[in-house]
C-alpha cells in the first residue's frame, strides 16, 4: 500500500467508535472560508449518514474572539487556544499574511503541545506553513499551493515538499487547499471508517472521483494543449529550470530544436507574448513570491530571480507591480498580485 494513503494516521480510532473523534479547528485571521466548509461537510455527512456522533469539533481562534475569513466573513471561535483541551486532531487553516504568526510563541508551544499528545496535525493551505514553523513538520512530506512553493521551499528545507494535492502520513496532513480539501478529507475518511461510507459520503457531495494525493496541481492545463506544443513545453521547463541563471533565447531555442523565429511563433500562438516577456514573467513571478514569502534581502531575491543589476530589478518590478521591492513583502489581500501568463490551446479552435 502506497505510504501516503496508509492507515496509519490514528489507525486505532477506527476499531473503537464508542466516542467521537475530537477535533480542534484554528482559523487564523483572512483564512479559506471554501477551506473551512471542505473540511467539516464530509464530517458532517458522516455523522448524518450513521445517526452517530463520529466527529466532534471545536472552532478556535488565537485569542477566541471571531475570525474573519479572506472573503470578509466571520466565523465565531468555541474558545482560543489558551483555553483548549488536548485534541485527537488539530486542523490549521489559512490562507492570506501568515508571516506575521510564524513567529507567535503562543501558537508554536500549543502545536508542539497538541503534537506532543499524540495529535495528527493537518494543514490547510498556508496552514502548513506554521506547523512548519512550530518544528512540527521536519523530517515530513508536505503539499505547498503552487503558488507558495518558492517561497516554503527556501524557508523550511528541512520538509519534503511539492506541488502535489495533499499527504497523509506519520500523523500528519497537509494539503495544498481549494479543491484538494475534499479530496484529502475524503481519501482519509476511506482509512477512518468503512470504505463505503466514505464513497456515500462522496456520493452526497457529488464528488464523481477522489483525486490521488500525488495528482499534480498544475499539470492538467499543460495536458489541454495538444501535441503541437510538446516543443514548447520543453521550452518553459528550461526557463523554469534557469531562474537564476538565466539562459538566451537562441539557446532555449536550440536545446528544444527549434529555430528561434519557430520558437517565438509558438509562444505568440499559445500564450501571446514573446518568449522573452515570457521567460520575464517567470523570473518576475518568482521575485514577487520570495519577496512576499520569504525574509530574504531585496538584493538575494534579486539576485535570485536573475537579475545582475538591482537597479535594473527595482526598475522592471517597479512597472509590473506599481511598487518598488521593498513595499511588497507581504502576502496580504491587498498586496499587489501576481497574474500568471494561461496557456490557449489554438488546436481546439482546428477541432485537432
């Protein structure tokens, strides 16, 4: 059995169902609302579907006053985590400006606390990256939102991170949150309960297939686009692989085998920018995720994200973000964002 889909994440509750699995919840401030109703519907479910109270849960807050979420509502906390019991599992959910918690003493002594009783830790989201911060994931398999991987992979080197859907091991759970909640919720129903619960469960939330847990987040859109692009792909893999280090268009283009009048066509075709504003945007994308996720100097994300000059680097950052470097180091709501540059697929268009 593949390890990330074991039992062995609290293996024995499942033999001994005279009380309900107690759950503590932490919502930190402008968490996923979506990731919050992800993960407690299925529990829900399962205790309507049995007529029996299997999951019990507490909805928490650092100091017990209300949470709002990203989308601006607010959610009543049972209690703070000063206040808590030891829990059976402890879910952390967040999602926009989690830096400014890493640090909180409080929230790292009541993880290292929870882990210490025998817990299974979960992270929802940016969740993960403060059961990071506590220590409470060193040595672990974590799932990081494409879009914070950067930035976690230079912080917390010692966990084993991708951008794959979500991990269930060694009583641990991370997942990288939107949509791949229900699916770790319910790939780990299936090793709590009956198997056919679980899949009932699914049935209600009209939930056709549970996602495997090393389903990539991003692959499908590359799958879309036909074999026209396979050239290409190899192209943005290259630029991908040579941030730092950046290569020239004439050699991306000769590695791929293409000419660099062929390669520039294709990039206009699929994504309507030159491969140069293309390769741009990458470096550009990784800049804005090491300076928002990281403490890094402005100088090292420059340095980086391939960028020899920090005055040309301010200068470009500067035009894409409407901010100089050093006012965007905060993953906040209001942070300036980062559009990525869609692959189209001009093969549907054919009926190719």
């Amino acid at each position: 059995m593949n390890e990330q889909n074991s039992p062995t994440v609290f293996d024995g509750w499942r033999d001994s169902r005279s009380t309900p699995m107690r759950i503590g919840i932490l919502l930190m401030p402008s968490f996923s609302n979506f990731g919050l109703a992800a993960f407690i519907e299925p529990l829900a479910i399962s205790n309507w579907l049995t007529q029996q109270q299997l999951f019990s849960w507490e909805l928490l807050s650092l100091d017990g006053e209300p949470v709002s979420a990203s989308n601006g509502l607010r959610s009543s906390a049972d209690q703070s985590i000063a206040c808590s019991p030891d829990y059976d599992l402890c879910v952390v959910i967040a999602s926009f400006d989690v830096h400014r918690h890493t640090q909180n003493p409080q929230l790292r002594s009541w993880l290292r606390r929870q882990a210490c009783f025998g817990a299974v830790l979960v992270g929802i989201e940016t969740g993960t990256e403060l059961l990071a911060a506590a220590g409470v994931l060193d040595g672990h398999a974590a799932a990081v939102h494409w879009d914070n991987l950067q930035g976690f992979q230079e912080s917390y080197p010692r966990i084993q991170t991708s951008a794959q859907l979500y991990t269930v091991e060694r009583q641990r759970m991370t997942c990288a949150g939107a949509t791949s909640v229900l699916d770790m919720l319910l790939s780990w129903l299936q090793n709590q309960v009956q198997g056919s619960l679980a899949k009932e469960v699914a049935m209600h939330m009209l939930v056709s297939e549970v996602r495997e847990a090393e389903g990539s987040q991003t692959d499908g859109h590359k799958r879309n686009l036909g074999t026209l692009a396979r050239k290409m792909y190899k192209a943005i893999d290259l630029m991908e692989q040579h941030i730092e280090e950046t290569l020239t268009c004439e050699e991306i283009a000769r590695r791929v085998g293409l000419s660099r009048r062929q390669m520039e066509r294709q990039f206009m075709q699929y994504t309507g920018l030159s491969p140069l504003k293309y390769y741009l945007s990458l470096r550009l994308s990784r800049a804005h995720s090491l300076l928002q996720q990281t403490r890094l100097s402005v100088s090292q994300v420059a340095a980086g994200s391939g960028f020899c000059s920090l005055e040309h680097f301010s200068r470009v950052y500067r035009a894409k973000f409407g901010c100089a470097p050093s006012n965007d180091r905060s993953q906040s709501w209001g942070a300036p964002v980062m559009r990525q540059p869609l692959l189209n697929n001009p093969e549907k268009n054919l009926g190719l």
